[in-house]
C-alpha cells in the first residue's frame, strides 16, 4: 500500500495546513487491515486532517470500510476519488453516507 503524502493537496484555509493525501493501492481487505488501521492511525495522529484517495483499491471489505468510517467520523479525515465499483456497492449497501459522500 502506498502511504506517501501527494502535493496534491487541495488549498486550505491559511490557519489550517492542508489535509495529506493517503493514497492506499490494491485490496483493502481483513488480511491488510492492521496495517491500514496502523497507517491510518500514523497520518492523523496530533489532530492531522488527511484524505484518504481510494482510486488505486481494487477491493475494500466490511473491516477496511469500518476503518475508514471511524476515521471519518473524528472528523480529521476526508475519502475521495471511490472507483466506481466500489462507489455501486457502498451505495447499494446503504453505506456510502457514512463516508461522507
């Protein structure tokens, strides 16, 4: 998974940095869920915003999905860029607002 910050990052307001860009690549699955979790803590850690840029996953399951909405949910981090197929899934099971989207 690639964790690298982008510098990309959208403008933000000047008593604010910008939000780092994580963008993980392939499977978000339970078999890579500790370490997306570990990461996740890592780039958000002293109330750092980031967005989390999923157009490289290939596949995101239930445990993936659970660390992203409570990570959205403290407020510090944004998703981005859902590759279509994964957007029709979320939105099929009911799930896609708890991303903010």
């Amino acid at each position: 998974m690639d964790a690298n910050p982008s510098q990309e990052s959208p403008p933000a307001p000047v008593d604010a940095p910008a939000p780092a860009i994580m963008r993980p690549e392939g499977n978000l699955t339970v078999a890579e869920a500790r370490r997306f979790k570990s990461e996740m803590l890592e780039w958000t850690a002293g109330n750092r915003r980031i967005t989390v840029d999923l157009r490289q996953v290939e596949r995101l399951d239930s445990a993936a999905l659970q660390i992203l909405i409570a990570a959205v949910q403290t407020g510090r981090c944004t998703v981005a860029e859902l590759p279509e197929g994964i957007r029709t899934k979320l939105d099929q099971a009911g799930c896609l607002g708890l991303l903010g989207r």
